[in-house]
C-alpha cells in the first residue's frame, strides 16, 4: 500500500468516528423543546392548600410527601378565608373577605380567575353537580351564584327580609342535595333553600322564619338531610330535615345553659367541618367551655364533654375513633383529643401559638395543624399523637384538602 492510499483511508477513518461522534452527541444534547421543564404527571387526591392569611396567598401541598409544591398569590385579604373544590379536585375556589373569589388550578398552580363579588364575604359552597359556585356575604347580604367553569354570574339573591325590606347577613351555606343550597340570615332569623334546578338564574326561594335568634353558622349532615344552624342569641340549633322539608324547621338542645350566665364570647364558634361519630353529633358550645353530645337519631342531648376553653372547631377523625377540639383566645395555643368510646379527654397537646384550623388527611392517619403566630404548619400522627414534620408558613390558617371534593357540607 503506498502511502497516498493509506492516508486517504486514515482520513475516510477519522471522517466516520468524528461523524459518529457528532451524531451521538446530537442525540444526547437536549433540543430547546425538551430544555423546557416539564409538568410533573400527578393526581389531585392528595392535594391541598394552606391559606397564608397575612400575605394574601396560598400554598398547595401534597399531603403524601407532606410537602410544599408551590404558591398561588394576589388572592386579596384572606383574613377570614375558606374553600371548596371541584368534583375532579383540580379547581380550588378561594372566598377572601374583601368579596374576592379566586379560582385555583392546584395542577399548574395559576391563578385562573379572580373576582370580587362583594363588600364583605365569609365563604361559600359548591353545587351537589358541580356547575355552580355560591357566596355568603355580610355586606351587601345575601348570596350570589357563578358559574364554576367561568366564574361568571349566574344569579344574585340578595337576603332581605321584614315589611321595611332590611337587608341581613347571610351564614351557614352548605350544599343541599339536588342543584341547589341552604344557608341563614342573621339578623333575620330566617333560613332559605335556593333551589336551581329548574332556572339558575331565578332560583326558587324556600323560607322559614321565626327559626331562633341569630342563627351564626350552619352545618349539613354527611348524608344531606339535615341541616342545623346554630343560635347565638338563645342556647339551642334550629334544624330542617331537608327530606321532610314541608315539616318545617324544629328546635333541638333548646335550653342547654339550662339559665347558667354564659361566657364571653371571644371567637364564634364552627360548625362546618361536623363531627359525627358513631350515631353521634358532637358541637361546640357558644359561651361554654363543652363540647355537646348529641344522639342522632332522637335529636337528644346525650352528654357534655368539659374542656379546657371555648371550643372553635370540634372534628371528627375520619374513621369516627377520636374528636379533635382547639380552642379561643385565651386558650387557642391548646388542642385535646376526645376519645368516642369512652366520652373522655385522652390528650392535652400544644402544637404551636394559636392553632387557627385542623385537617385530617383522607383517611385519617395524620393531622395538620396551623399555628399561625408560629408560622407554621404541624403534621402529627393521630396514633401516636405525636409530631411527625413542620412546614414553614406566613401566619397560616385554614387548612383544606381536595378530599373535601366528595363530601357534602365541606
């Protein structure tokens, strides 16, 4: 071979390696398409948010990693925030107190829309079907309906009442079954049933009036046939079998002071996020320091559960086992833990300075609290009642789960 030949086949040699060179490292090098961060492929059962009330945004987590995936902001003052979610649990739909309702989409974690529909607003529920989003508002009263894909308005009930056509402060709206909700008039004293079935723009008002004294919050059972609203101005709960409604509204636990003065009242009690346990409805007490048991099938007072202060939320574990109960200022750095069986205290715990809301993972085997003057949320085991991580958060509160999705009167 001489050597013009061989070096025309080193050369054809060192051609080939440097193409194949190249060509694997065309492959391997990442296009400007896949250099873009790609969405992560999750679920929404295990999702949730955490209102941060001072800042105005929330954080959603993941309550298998018990972590932090991102934060949604410009949701307006959320100082007395709530939410619900959409049956598919993708959607989050905030309820500020400025009026503002914002919808969240917990897999992108966009704020989708934000309106302000009201002056001053405290929360709201979404239809049995999904397809509408209503809000309770203090002023200008009443509740207004939108549309939940859109968040446009479907339908504005304003809650006036009397032959001078006050107007009252609306409380209690939960979900009835069918298209439809059910709520209270404070200073009315009234409950309505808004039925949308036939025309949600012009929803069919059911009224019952002369139901009690301030009627300040309200509760629907897991079922949906009851719904309770609790009295500020005189002991008791008013409450309309929604499967009877033609019965119209009855009193239970009228009386249960029983003529004792009450206590000052420094946060109203909440009766949303029930605690129904083995046959058995457990409710806070307003201006006393207990827990009231109460037989669900004869609507009778079965027991009185003294605690440690003013009970605010009193939840139930989901599997019924045990009762969660925190408390008003002076005594809301506290949570005690109910044992069902047994009607008793089992455990005195101090999670963080002033636990504002709790909420139990779907089934049950941790709960996260929020402290919000420790900026934080605690996760605890409910079997061993213990810390198990915390999460940094900006003055947290309400605490909400997508499991709420498939629950009626969350």
């Amino acid at each position: 071979m001489d050597r013009r030949t061989f070096a025309s086949r080193i050369s054809h040699r060192v051609a080939a390696l440097l193409g194949a060179t190249l060509a694997s490292a065309a492959l391997l090098a990442p296009t400007a398409q896949a250099a873009e961060p790609q969405p992560v492929l999750r679920g929404t059962g295990d999702l949730g948010i955490v209102i941060e009330r001072a800042i105005g945004q929330v954080q959603i987590v993941d309550t298998t990693a018990r972590s932090r995936i991102a934060t949604v902001a410009g949701l307006g003052d959320l100082s007395h925030a709530s939410a619900v979610f959409s049956r598919d649990g993708r959607y989050a739909y905030v309820f500020g107190r400025d009026g503002g309702l914002s919808k969240i989409d917990l897999l992108t974690a966009t704020l989708v829309r934000r309106v302000v529909q009201a002056g001053n607003s405290i929360g709201g529920a979404i239809s049995q079907d999904g397809r509408f989003v209503a809000a309770q508002n203090y002023e200008p009263g009443g509740v207004r309906i939108f549309d939940a894909q859109t968040l446009a308005p479907v339908a504005d009930i304003p809650a006036r009442y009397g032959d001078a056509g006050q107007t009252s402060k609306v409380v209690g709206l939960a979900d009835a079954p069918g298209v439809g909700f059910v709520f209270s008039l404070f200073e009315a004293g009234e409950i309505w049933v808004a039925d949308l079935s036939a025309d949600p723009a012009h929803p069919t008002i059911t009224r019952y009036t002369g139901i009690g004294k301030q009627p300040y919050d309200g509760l629907i059972t897991p079922d949906g046939r009851y719904y309770l609203a609790g009295l500020f101005g005189e002991d008791g709960l008013a409450m309309l079998d929604l499967w009877q409604p033609e019965r119209g509204v009855r009193k239970v636990l009228a009386g249960y002071g029983r003529g004792e003065e009450p206590l000052p009242v420094y946060k109203m009690p909440h009766l949303r996020g029930w605690a129904m346990a083995d046959g058995r409805l457990y409710l806070p007490a307003i201006g006393r320091h207990e827990v009231l048991v109460v037989d669900t099938r004869t609507w009778q007072e079965v027991g009185r559960i003294a605690v440690k202060g003013q009970p605010v939320f009193v939840m139930a574990r989901p599997d019924g086992r045990e009762i969660w109960v925190n408390f008003a200022h002076p005594d809301n750095s506290h949570v005690q833990v109910i044992d069902t069986l047994t009607q008793k205290i089992t455990h005195n715990l101090e999670p963080g300075k002033v636990v504002l809301h709790m909420e139990f993972t779907p089934r049950g085997e941790a709960v996260w609290i929020s402290a919000r003057d420790d900026n934080k949320v605690v996760v605890m085991d409910t079997r061993t009642h213990r810390p198990i991580t915390e999460l940094p958060a900006e003055s947290p509160s309400g605490i909400l789960f997508t499991v709420r999705a498939g629950r009626t009167g969350f």
